[in-house]
C-alpha cells in the first residue's frame, strides 16, 4: 500500500470503516511488532505492545492530522507504549525470552552443551549478543534512538517526528547513546 491509499484507508476509518482498519494493521502489523520487539526484548510482550499501539490509534484515529504520514504517528504511539511498559517493568532474566536480533536464539541456546561450533562463530554470537545487551542495557530514551536511528534506520527527521521532539535534540541523544554505548564497549 502506498502513502495514498493508506491515506485513503485512514479517511474511510475516519467515516466509521472498520474493514479499513483492518487493512492498515494487517500492513504495518509486521515493522510495528518488531520496532515493538526490538525495545522491549521479549515475543509475548512485543505483542501485546504492538496490539496495544493499534487499538490506541484506531481509538484516537480523530486526532490524527492528514496532513501528516500515519506511520510516523503509529510509530509515535507504538513507541510511547513500549516506554510507559520499560518504565514500570522490572528487568527480568528469562531462560526462554528470545535474545533480540540473535536470529530467535533464546536464553537455552546460551547454556554449554555438547556440541562446539568453530571459535569464531562463538566469538562473533557473543559480541552480538554483548552489543544488543548492552543496547538493553540503556536508559529507554537511548535504547529507542538507537533502535530507531541504526536497527530501524529511520532519517533524523523521522525519528523527530515520531518522538515528536527537536532535530537537534535528536542529533544530541544519538551522539550521546553513541558515546555512551562507546563507553561500555570499550573494553570488547
């Protein structure tokens, strides 16, 4: 679906299309769960976020500007969903939790077992594994313009938009979570 016709689809919701609505979250269901999955770190809740982020556009779909790119406002929403979840959750150590961007290695697949891959196979899913932990590892407002700018490869002005704040404010946070991520890394 191109801009157009999903701007078409949002009028048509707007009029009281259900259907309508159904055809824009089965086009975004996939990036909005895995921008979802990606800050958070875990299928289930992933989920649940990105369910969340769809019913709370679909209830404020009156609020939303046409003159503006609807994904960057779902995007907006599905972000401050999974921040509000961050704030409140404690961290939490799953042996089944999948390891975000480890291709669904989950916590089991850590444990020593019989089989010994080559050693730079191992070497290379440790400091991936280390990287994305310490990117978890980060305060929520760095995790997601991380995740936004390098994972998801949004432009700055995206990213501003979607975290509805300055251009500037969006080249300081990435050069501080970048420095900050530096420091921790330092030592790999």
């Amino acid at each position: 679906m191109d801009m157009l016709m999903i701007q078409e689809k949002i009028n048509q919701v707007k009029k009281g299309d259900q259907s309508a609505y159904e055809d824009v979250v089965n086009h975004f269901q996939h990036r909005i769960y895995h921008h979802c999955y990606r800050m958070i770190g875990n299928v289930h809740e992933a989920e649940e976020l990105a369910q969340e982020a769809f019913i709370r556009a679909y209830v404020n779909i009156h609020s939303f500007d046409n003159n503006r790119k609807f994904s960057t406002w779902l995007y907006r929403i599905a972000t401050n969903v999974t921040i509000d979840r961050l704030r409140k959750k404690k961290p939490d150590f799953y042996l089944d939790a999948e390891i975000p961007h480890a291709d669904g290695l989950d916590m089991y697949t850590q444990l020593p077992n019989d089989d010994r891959l080559p050693d730079e196979e191992v070497e290379g899913l440790e400091l991936k594994r280390y990287i994305y932990q310490e990117i978890s590892n980060l305060s929520p407002i760095y995790r997601t313009i991380i995740i936004l700018r390098y994972l998801e490869e949004f432009s700055l002005k995206e990213i501003s938009e979607i975290l509805d704040i300055p251009l500037g404010t969006v080249k300081t946070r990435i050069h501080r979570a970048r420095e900050t991520l530096r420091k921790k890394l330092r030592n790999v």
